[in-house]
C-alpha cells in the first residue's frame, strides 16, 4: 500500500467558495487508458475534531411539510469522524471513459432533497420526483446565477431538467421550502466521486502518475442567510499530493479541512 501525508495549503483568498473548481481540474480530458496497468486510490474524509450536535429546521409555513426538518449538511460517523457527503475530485487530463447519456433522480420526499451531494457527468439528464403534498418551487444556481427554475407540483409526474455546464457546482434550492438544498458537481473526467456513510471512497482505473486530489464539504458552521433567505455555510476543503502506481492501491486521509475563505 502507498500513502500520502498532508501538504502545505496555499494561502486562502477572499473568493467565492466554487472557485476551486476551475478549469485546471477538468479542461481538455481525454479518455485513454490501459486498463491492466493502472491503479486505485481509496481512502477516508475525517471531520478535524468533534463533531457539532445536530440542528433542526423549524417549519410553520407550510402543513405539508413535517414541523420540524433535520439539518442534512453534516453526517460524521462516530467511530473514525468519517464525513458523509464529501466530495473528492482528482485533478487528471486523461484516463478511464466518460460515461455519456447518463441519468440520475433528485427525490422530493418528506419536504428533504436527497442525495444532498451528487457527482454526474456532463451531459446528466437530472429528473425532479415530487413525493410531498406539497408544491416545490426549484431554482438551479451556477455561481449565484440562476441556471433553471421550474415548479414541481405535488405527486407530479417526474420534470426533466439536463446538466450541461461542464466543470460546474450547481446548488439546488426551493424558493418555497428555504432549508431544501442539493449540491450537484458535474464532471468533465470520470475521477469524481462523493463519501458514503464511513467517509470512504474510492477511485479506480487510475493511470499511474503524480496528481493533486482535493476534498470538499459544504460546511457546518452557524449557517447565514444568501440573497434569497436559503441557509449558506462556508464551505471546507483540503488538497493533497498523490502518487499512483500500477497494481497498487494509494490510501489518502483528510484530516485538514479547513474553510475555502475567510469573511
């Protein structure tokens, strides 16, 4: 097994938290791989010290909706401090195939998006499934500006809504229900992936070679209020230098999550 240690972080700049996601990360990603000669980094997101309590959403303003809405930013796993919901992104130019026609759900169930975080390749046909009584209000927002925004009526029929802004981080929010959000991450190259309920994750198919891997979290700080009333945390993150080899496994831990930006 190879593992890698922490490198020094670069000095933190007053920029918007998706800025990290620059071209450098995806741009020009070509699909040419030997499949037997490559290898596989695995490894774990850890919540640097002791997890926060959880919070709860209030809600009066719509019957439909249960009273009360359990935060669902931060889900930490006791035994390692293994963060759901983490997104990992290697930076690569080229390796394993894209997958292309791809398709994927954001459940509307119980006034909660779920999954929270997704990672989809470019040209992803998202579908919207209403499961409330209720009416939801979606809006897509690419760096604060609005993408789509279409109305999900109560126990609808699925709508439909294509990603195809490469290399981009949409939020998805309701303008209705301001606690509901989804973030979205669509993928120019394959090696993107997002933690399971341990923190854990895993890339495969990986060409050998010297690479920079970064994860990233929404945040769980107190949570202040965007322009349109949605509850918005600073984000953290945490980049790191790995080495990949053929037939072997690198093991990658975070354990420096720090915030993308300072107020």
């Amino acid at each position: 097994m190879w593992r890698v240690g922490n490198t020094l972080k670069k000095p933190l700049k007053l920029i918007l938290f998706f800025c990290f996601l620059s071209s450098a990360f995806a741009a020009d990603y070509q699909s040419k791989i030997d499949a037997f000669s490559s290898g596989t980094i695995e490894g774990l997101v850890k919540f640097p010290g002791e997890a926060p309590p959880s919070i709860m959403f209030g809600n009066r303003a719509d019957p439909a909706c249960p009273a009360g809405i359990p935060q669902g930013n931060l889900f930490v796993e006791p035994r390692h401090r293994g963060i759901k919901n983490a997104l990992v992104i290697l930076s690569i130019k080229e390796g394993k195939p894209m997958v292309l026609g791809a398709k994927a759900d954001l459940v509307l169930s119980q006034c909660f998006f779920a999954p929270r975080v997704m990672a989809l390749p470019v040209g992803t046909s998202l579908t919207f499934k209403n499961q409330d009584n209720t009416r939801h209000s979606i809006h897509a927002w690419i760096d604060d500006v609005t993408v789509f925004a279409v109305d999900v009526p109560a126990q609808s029929k699925s709508v439909h809504r294509p990603l195809e802004q490469e290399s981009a981080f949409y939020q998805v929010t309701c303008d209705r229900h301001l606690w509901e959000t989804s973030w979205i991450y669509v993928t120019a190259n394959p090696y993107v992936t997002v933690t399971d309920d341990k923190g854990e994750f895993k890339l495969t198919q990986v060409p050998p070679g010297h690479y920079q891997i970064r994860a990233w979290h929404e945040g769980w700080g107190t949570p202040k209020k965007d322009k349109n009333g949605h509850p918005l945390r600073q984000p953290e993150e945490e980049t790191l230098d790995v080495s990949v080899h053929t037939n072997h496994t690198t093991e990658v831990t975070f354990e420096g999550l720090a915030p993308t930006f300072h107020e």
